[in-house]
C-alpha cells in the first residue's frame, strides 16, 4: 500500500497502510517533553519485528523508538505523535529525532525490501509534513531532514546503526516520499488552541510539556518549583526551526499566574512569526499558603 499517511487528534497514525498501535500506548520505555521533531532518524533492528515489539516492552530494555516496520511494510507505532511523548533511543541528545526501526532479522546488511522502502517514505513524508521540515537526507544532526543513528556518534551512543547497505537507501525513501507528497502541501497537524488560550495546569515537582509543531511555534516546554511553596519557577524554551532554542527563566505565584516570553527577533529563523510576544497562561493546581 501507498499514500499519505495522517495523525489524529490522539497522536495515532492513520492511513493507507497496515498499522498496529503498542498496548499499553504509549510504550512504557519513553517520557514526556516538547514533543518537537528535528528530523527522522533510519534505525536497523537487528532482529525481528516481532522480537523488538516485545523488547521495546520491557521497562528493562530502557530503549524505544516512534515506529517499526517490518519485511512487508507493517507499521507498529510505539507512542503518539504531536503530543509530547519522547521514545528513548540511546543519548539524550537525539530526543527530538524521530526514530523508525527496520526489520532485518539480525543482519544490517540485508537491503531494506520494496515494502519498508514505502513505509519508511509515508512515515517521513507524515513526520516532516507535521514538523514542516525538508523532505532531504541528512548526516548531520545540526541539518534537518533523514539521518541515521551512526551520524550522532558518541553523544548518541557511538552506534554504527542501521549500516552502510540501509543508510545508503536514504536516498530513495525521500524520492518515494516526494512521489507520496506529489508536490501537494505538506499535512497539517490537528487543530490545537491558541498559545493565549492555552492553560497548563502545573504543580510543585510536576513537569509538563505541550506542542504546536507547524502552528506557530515549535515547541514550550515547562518546570515547575520542587520546594513545595505557591511560587512556580519556569523555564521556558521556544525552539527555533533553524535549530537551537530561545530559553527565558520566569516566575509566577498564584496571584500573578502568566509569563510573557518575548522572541526578540522572529523573522531571523524563530517558528514565531505571527507574533512579537507570546503568553502562556498557567493556572497552579494547589492551594496558596
């Protein structure tokens, strides 16, 4: 099968494919952030489809990815997309890389067949599409676009994933992507509020994260104050598509509950260009003392 592919309002992939969902969804080795996408990273399994499901399982493994894909092109997504879930691959550094495992029944070297070459295409033309990245190939993780695992080097475990034979098909996942897009506008992710009108409920040690990847902005991320008291300390970061984030430090109480973070310049490569300022309405879920 081929065709676009699209994500719902609850972050599962629909479309013409054959796509199964995790259970429990999300997978249990992944954590919540942002959510934002810097690009797709082609892995190799070593292994089956069925075995890395079942790895990817285990609060043991500590290791996931967005999505597998087996020999027939059979998609399995690990956890939603556009709703703030982090799979997690080997360095911390490649969070916002959004990996698609492939089948090879422990041998890298084996080419990817003509069935994951599709899959892989209408998985990387939905994932840019969402985060309005360039359908290219990259090798470099300061570059968007396709990349593997082995170009983060020893920040991102010193992996030579998915091999020489896989990373060199690169090339013709984005050509099938281009061809699936057929030069039509990129996708556009669910329908979300206005950053004015969104409202974070946050508490003491609570963290929390939303994002608006190809709306206005990028990515905001948040922390509150640990020590327990009705002052809520913020670190918000906008993260620019150039690459890069624009972080500003704020401080809210309950009589005073809503941070401005001004983006100083958002023609210069900032997701912001709609805007001068953006507020961010938070409401504290415990009581004053």
């Amino acid at each position: 099968m081929t065709g676009r592919l699209s994500v719902g309002s609850d972050g599962r992939v629909t479309g013409p494919a054959a796509i199964t969902y995790n259970t429990p969804f999300p997978c249990v080795n992944g954590s919540w952030g942002s959510g934002a996408i810097t690009g797709v990273i082609m892995h190799t399994m070593v292994g089956t489809q069925a075995g890395t499901i079942a790895w990817f399982n285990n609060p043991q493994a500590q290791a996931s990815a967005q999505f597998g894909v087996g020999f027939d092109g059979a998609i399995h997504q690990f956890g939603p997309i556009g709703q703030g879930w982090i799979a997690w691959h080997a360095g911390a550094a490649n969070a916002t890389w959004y990996g698609i495992e492939h089948e090879d029944d422990g041998d890298p070297s084996r080419p990817l067949t003509d069935a994951q070459l599709t899959a892989s295409a209408q998985l990387t033309e939905m994932l840019c599409g969402f985060a309005g990245i360039p359908l290219q190939v990259t090798n470099s993780p300061a570059n968007w676009g396709l990349g593997t695992h082995s170009m983060g080097g020893s920040a991102w475990g010193g992996h030579a994933c998915p091999g020489d034979v896989r990373a060199a098909q690169r090339g013709e996942v984005i050509r099938r992507a281009r061809a699936i897009r057929g030069g039509g506008s990129a996708p556009q992710p669910p329908a979300k509020p206005r950053l004015e009108e969104a409202v974070m409920q946050i508490g003491p040690g609570e963290t929390a994260g939303m994002s608006w990847n190809g709306d206005a902005y990028s990515s905001v991320g948040f922390l509150a104050d640990p020590q327990g008291t009705d002052v809520v300390a913020l670190r918000v970061a906008v993260h620019r598509v150039s690459g890069g984030y624009d972080v500003t430090e704020v401080e809210l109480t309950n009589a005073a509950p809503k941070a401005v973070v001004r983006v100083a310049n958002p023609s210069d490569g900032c997701s912001i260009a709609r805007k001068d300022q953006v507020a961010i309405s938070i409401v504290p879920n415990f009581a004053p003392r």
